[in-house]
C-alpha cells in the first residue's frame, strides 16, 4: 500500500507548478549560497532528486525532509527557555482555556480519533491571525507573538488549546513537514496521560512541556480524567533566518494556501482566509521571490490523496 507521502503526490506536483509558474522556483534557485538547502529542498519537491532518507518511524505525510537537519523525536526541556517562556505562564493559560472550553472544535471518532473526545481551540490557522478566536484569548496571542522563533506564520504551524476528554486515544500518525518543534504545556494533568513518538513514550506534568517533532509517528493517550495542554510550534533550531524567509515567501503565496487550506478545511472559514490570503499578498517576503505580472493557471488537482478536503472538527 502507498504511503500518505506517495498519496499526496499529485497535491505536491500542484504546489511545485505553482512556483514555477509564478517564479519564485528560479528566483530561488538563481540565490546565493545562502539558501543551498532550500534549493535542494525544491529539487526534491519537484521529483528533480531523490528524497532525504527518513529515520525509523519519521514520515511526514506531504512536504521532504529538509536537508541538513538533525532530527529527533523528544527534545529535553532542561535548559530550554522556550519551554521556560512557555511554562511561566501557565496559570493565564488555565484561565483563559477554561473561559473558553466550551467554544472548542471537537472531534469524536475519526481520522485521528480512535475513542473518547478530541477538542481544540485554534489561534492562528493556515499561517493567519483568526482574531475572532484570539481576541477570546489576549494573554495566550500575547504570549505566542512574543515566542521566539514561532512558526505561527507557516501554514502547517499551530498555536491551540488541546483537550482529551476521559478516555481518550489519538491514534498514531505524522505531520505534514518536519520544518517543526512543538512545544505541548501540561496545563490541567489529572491523571495518567501519556505521549508516544518515535519508540519512546513520556508522559505529561502539570506545568511542564514536552518537546517533541511531530514528523515523527506519534499517538496520545489519557485514563479516566480530563486533560489540557497548550501546543505551540517553532521552527526547526538548525533553519538559519535565511532558509524561513525564503520558505514562508514560498508557502505562504495566495495559490499556494489556496491548495494547504484543504488539508484542514474548515468550510465556515473559506470566505474569510481566501479574502486574507489575497490581503498578504502583498507581504514584501512574498514579492522579493514571486513574479508580480506572471500569469498562473488555475487550481485543478485530480487525486487529493490522504486529505480528502472534509472537514475534521465542528
């Protein structure tokens, strides 16, 4: 059987026609030395050079591996003053979660869902600001604006409240890219819940953040009482500034989140992030790489793989 990663083929073949239509592939590859990775990266992208082998039980579903990145499933928090960022505010966070519990996207058996009850409650979605949810939420934007490195303007970087309900199992799956460190904040830990990734498996204390890459396999579990925790993401510590500039210019064109915004589509907010997406076109890391007068043609994408564009929460 294929893997997701074979599946989402045709999704990616869209994605690279687009970069190269609008110019930001040769403007990319006309770079300097500086950006060699990222030159690399869409070599492999368009199927111009192999893939970057993967580690056991690492399989990010949709983007390669970036080049010249270490990789590991769990990271140690100790020494850590992300975590420690994060960690200090971790009574705001209560508060402001249980303020807004029960305005939560669920998710019951599922895709992912396996028992028990999944909810989340998204701050910024597909690389955007969703201010009807932050407002809701000023200390947590607050804190995720003053993060260092966030990877909130990626269109596969998040910033949620996540709660498991009694019973709860998140079956095991992968991310779609492994440009990515997420922070995971015990915030409400009751009882036995624990994280697996990889071959390891750790468990969750009120107050403490688990770090972890979610390119690799990972599932969840809970026992018999609620549990909350704050998920944020950074970008990968081995990306230098140069390499993020260059990849948020590719992924965060309109064409471009017009196809990822499937991946989690959430209809009710079609209108809207389409209307944001042409707005932050005019980004100047957007122009710096894309033709502004290059004509693209329209979006039509045959296979939709693994993604299915159905909308998982409600």
């Amino acid at each position: 059987m294929a893997s997701p990663y074979e599946q989402n083929r045709s999704i990616r073949a869209a994605v690279t026609r687009v970069m190269k239509q609008g110019g930001y592939y040769n403007r990319v590859m006309d770079s300097g030395p500086e950006l060699d990775r990222v030159k690399r990266f869409l070599r492999i992208l368009a199927e111009e050079e192999p893939p970057i082998p993967l580690l056991p039980l690492q399989n990010p579903t949709f983007l390669p591996v970036f080049p010249g990145l270490s990789h590991q499933p769990f990271h140690d928090r100790a020494g850590d003053p992300i975590a420690a960022y994060l960690e200090r505010a971790v009574s705001s966070i209560n508060a402001e979660a249980s303020a807004i519990h029960t305005r939560a996207f669920s998710e019951k058996k599922g895709e992912v869902v396996t028992d028990g009850l999944w909810e989340i409650y998204p701050m910024w979605y597909m690389g955007l600001d969703i201010p009807f949810l932050t407002a809701r939420v000023p200390q947590l934007r607050k804190l995720v604006e003053g993060l260092p490195r966030s990877a909130f303007l990626h269109p596969f970087g998040e910033a949620l409240l996540s709660w498991q309900q009694p019973g709860t199992h998140l079956r095991r799956h992968c991310s779609v890219d492994a440009f990515r460190k997420r922070y995971s904040v015990g915030v409400l830990v009751q009882d036995a819940c624990e994280l697996r990734v990889g071959s390891s498996s750790r468990s969750w204390t009120a107050g403490e953040s688990l770090i972890f890459e979610d390119c690799f396999e990972h599932e969840a579990f809970n026992a018999a009482k609620e549990r909350l925790v704050f998920i944020v993401d950074t970008w990968h510590p081995d990306l230098t500034e140069q390499e993020i500039e260059a990849l948020l210019a590719g992924l965060r064109k309109k064409e471009v989140r017009r196809i990822l915004f499937e991946f989690r589509l959430a209809e009710s907010l079609r209108g809207y992030l389409i209307e944001q997406f042409e707005a932050q076109d005019a980004e100047p890391r957007i122009g710096k790489y894309w033709d502004r007068v290059a004509k693209l043609e329209p979006l039509h994408i045959d296979d939709w793989g693994t993604w299915k564009t159905t909308t998982r929460f409600k």
